[in-house]
C-alpha cells in the first residue's frame, strides 16, 4: 500500500477503506508521509468530500494514534467541553470551576490560539506562575483531588491531529466539516471524559459561518461520540458579534471572574449558564435545563464557583487573581475608538475586532509569534446600545503606540450603525441533543 494510491483514490472520489485511512494516519505519525503527500491528501477530502462512515474511521485512527488519558479512577461522569472557537470566548475559564463546584469533575484539555485570538491555555498563561504544562498523572490526580484540571495536551496525546492540524493551518485546507469533526473528536475521545458539551459558533468570526454549516458539524460529532460511547450533546451559538465585552488574555480571565462573582455582561452570562446545563444533565446530576441552571446560579450567588476557582489556581500555581486583579498584566499604552455619529449600533463585526486584537498583540498570526498578554480590546457599547458622536465604542490595549494606531485603521469599519434599534439577537441559535 502507498500513500500515493491513497491519494489518488480520494482525489477520484472513491470511498477509503478503513485500512487506508489507518495507513494513512499511521503514515503521517511515523513521518513515513511527506508534508507535500499530506497536504495533497487534506485537499483532497476537502474538494471530494468524505462520508459519515469515512469520518467515523478517521477519527478512531486519529484518536488511537497516541496515547489515551485513563480517568477510571476518578468517581462520576467526568464531563469535558469545547468550543470551535470565537472572539472573546472565555466560557471555559467560567465552565471548569462552575460544574466542579457542582461536584461534577471536570477534565479539560485545551490549546493555545492561532488566528483571531489566544486560546484557553493563553488566557490562563496571562495569570502570574500558573502552570498549564502538566504531566498525565498530575492532571488526573488534580481531577482526582479538587475536581477540575485545566492543561495543555501531552505531547502524545492525538499526535496525528498535531500534524494534520499544522498542516491544515497553511494549506487552506481548515473549513471541511469531516476535518474539522475528525480533529475535534479524535481529541475528546483520547481525552478519558466520559461526557462532552460541545459550544459550535457559526458567524463572522468562527470557522462556520452559517447555522446549516454548523448544525451539521455539531450533528456529526454528536454521532462520532456516542458511536465512541461518549455522553452527546451541543449547542450552536452566535459568533457574528464578540461573546463579551472583552477580547484579549488578560481582559477576558478579569471578565471570567466577573461572571463567576456574579456580574459580567449578559450575552456570556446566558451561553455560559446553557453551556453549563448541558454538563450538568449529561453528568445526571439535573433533571431539566432550568433545574441545572439553577443549580449553577446558586453555585455562583453562594460563592462556590468563584472559591472553585480559586482551587484551581491554587492547584497549578496561579496567583490569587479574584482577589488581586492587578496582578494580572496590563499595557503600557491605552487608545480609544469614539462613535463618528449618532445612532443605534447595529453591528459589531467579530472577525474585523479579533484581527485588531491579533495587530495589538493578543492573539498568534503565525505560530512563533509571542503573545501580548496585557493586549487587547474592551468595548464598551455593544449591539443596540444608543451612542452619540464622540461617545467612546471602545478602548484598545497594547505596548506599542503604533501597534494601537494600526488596529484603530483596522477596526472602525467593525462597528454599523442605524437610525433604528435593531431586534434583539439571540446568542444561543439551536440545541442539539
């Protein structure tokens, strides 16, 4: 068997056997596959497609061609979550303590950005000596003694989808429902939860850009998982505008703690709230939505989720960040972009806000590039918000002044206004189940 009659099969549209698709994955972890081979197999399944059946397989490989985290020994449905990714997303700095608190363990795995923003391990890197690089058996005993871990995927954890991933990254090759499925789930799988929640955005600033895109990504890894003998469900949220006021490391861990005090903007408050009543179904614990939600809001007003917090960062190093908010980083220099007219904000586009934030310094254009933790932008009028001309839209954050100047050029154009108030948007668009 070669990688290049593999190849060719896919191009020509032919359905792969499962020992192809194996060969394959086994190929591109031993390196035997050359990155030209992979990438012309990546389009490939792009331009022909695979179906349900190929995905499946795909993903099994994927998931075995690393090692598997074992949470046997930790009592419970251990339940994990993840977001295809969005602008201002920091539900699971939020999520993890909130279900802990609930006395729902909590394994989570997560990654550092590229493109818009940072990702969850960024956001938790900004806080002073937190250590997210952990061992297996640190991660598991952590689960095993507070409840919750948080960390960065072992080094051969899903090799596969490391490489893939890379690859995909600058082959054009990122927007296929069964790739992006594939890598998804092959993670989770690999992960040892025994249940996940997955938040799938769809709009300017996620990967799917409309519901029927996904709705079916959402549809597909809800079959890969349960056919992997995972607890299913997920939800399709909006990501046109971004999910809080806030984008960029250090910013959003300071709106995390809002939410977890209380307080917070509502949009986050709400998908966080259904996120979280997700987890707590599928860990049956609740009975209902509304019962586990208000499970979780009790957690919140009793201060059990902002003290589980405080345990995790405990547990990992990080500083007392709740109590302390200076201690997280901040920036040298401070910009601000005002309304150029009177009206009703119609729009905030996500996509344009994550670039700026991106040009500030809080978010990787390329893979080497170093974060800017302190960086970012906070807005402080959002869709449907009256505004006057010369009332401030936002403030911008960096520790260049030219840096500040090239995102204002870069984010005028992300907010629309109108003579009237637009309908209110909704920011959870489906459930599925």
């Amino acid at each position: 068997m070669r990688i290049f009659d593999i190849i060719d099969r896919k191009k020509n549209g032919n359905t792969l056997t499962d020992e192809e698709i194996r060969f394959f994955v086994k190929s591109v972890v031993d390196g035997s596959a050359s990155n030209e081979q992979i990438g012309a197999m990546l389009m490939a399944i792009v331009i022909r497609g695979m179906d349900e059946w190929e995905t499946e397989m795909l993903t099994q490989a994927m998931a075995e061609s690393g090692d598997r985290i074992d949470l046997s020994g930790v009592d419970g449905i251990k339940v994990d979550k993840h977001s295809t990714g969005g602008v201002g997303d920091k539900t699971t700095l939020i999520l993890v303590p909130l279900v802990a608190s609930l006395g729902i363990p909590v394994a989570k795995f997560s990654g550092r950005g590229l493109g818009l923003t940072g990702g969850t391990i960024d956001k938790l890197a900004s806080i002073p000596d937190m250590h997210t690089n952990l061992t297996e058996d640190q991660f598991v005993s952590q689960v095993k003694r507070i409840g919750a871990a948080i960390a960065t995927t072992g080094k051969n954890l899903d090799p596969c989808d490391k490489k893939l991933y890379a690859i995909r990254d600058v082959t054009a090759t990122v927007d296929s429902i069964p790739l992006i499925a594939s890598s998804v789930m092959s993670k989770k799988i690999a992960s040892g939860a025994d249940a996940v929640v997955l938040d799938v955005k769809c709009g300017s600033g996620a990967f799917m850009k409309d519901k029927r895109g996904a709705t079916r990504l959402a549809d597909l890894c809800i079959k890969i998982g349960r056919k992997a003998g995972l607890r299913m469900s997920a939800v399709i949220s909006d990501m046109d505008e971004p999910l809080g006021n806030a984008v960029g490391n250090s910013l959003e861990v300071r709106e995390a703690i809002e939410v977890l005090k209380g307080q917070g903007p509502s949009d986050l408050k709400e998908l966080t709230l259904r996120l979280a009543s997700h987890m707590v179904m599928l860990a049956g614990v609740a009975d209902s939505a509304e019962e586990a939600e208000e499970m979780a809001l009790k957690s919140i007003y009793e201060g059990r989720a902002i003290n589980k917090f405080r345990q995790l960062l405990r547990a990992q190093g990080g500083r007392d960040v709740t109590e302390h908010p200076d201690l997280l980083p901040g920036d040298k220099f401070k910009g601000e972009v005002t309304a150029d007219r009177d009206g009703y904000i119609s729009s905030v586009d996500a996509a344009s806000i994550g670039h700026a934030a991106a040009i500030l310094g809080a978010g990787r254009l390329k893979k080497e590039d170093p974060i800017d933790y302190g960086a970012g932008v906070y807005l402080c009028k959002k869709r449907g918000d009256y505004v006057k001309k010369g009332e401030r839209l936002m403030y911008l954050y960096s520790k260049s002044q030219k840096l500040i100047m090239d995102a204002e050029d870069d984010i005028r154009n992300a907010v629309s206004f109108s003579d009237q108030r637009p309908e209110d948007k909704k920011i959870v668009l489906e459930e599925r189940f």
